[in-house]
C-alpha cells in the first residue's frame, strides 16, 4: 500500500509543478520554464530527502 501512497504523491506533486509553470508561462514564457525547472528539482529533492529518512 505504501508504494501506492508514494506513487500518488510523485503524481500529485508533478501536477502541482506543472500546473505553476503553466500558470507562469502563460504570463512570461522563461518565468515559467524556470519555474518547472525548479518545481522538478525541488521534487527530487524532497524524494531524496524523504529516501534518506527511511
């Protein structure tokens, strides 16, 4: 079941990434690339961070 949770929450989180670096490319277009470039790095790193943890 843990495995499910984990998968949800990658899910959930790149959509939420994804779903800033459109709302900031809609307005400046290398705003919201820079954007998903960091929601993406940030991802992994709270994947990591979480790895580590365990």
């Amino acid at each position: 079941m843990e495995r499910v949770t984990s998968w949800l929450d990658l899910i959930g989180m790149l959509l939420v990434v994804s779903a800033v670096a459109l709302a900031i490319g809609a307005l400046y277009l290398p705003g919201g690339v820079a954007a998903g470039g960091l929601g993406l790095l940030l991802v992994s790193w709270l994947i990591d961070r979480r790895r580590s943890t365990q």
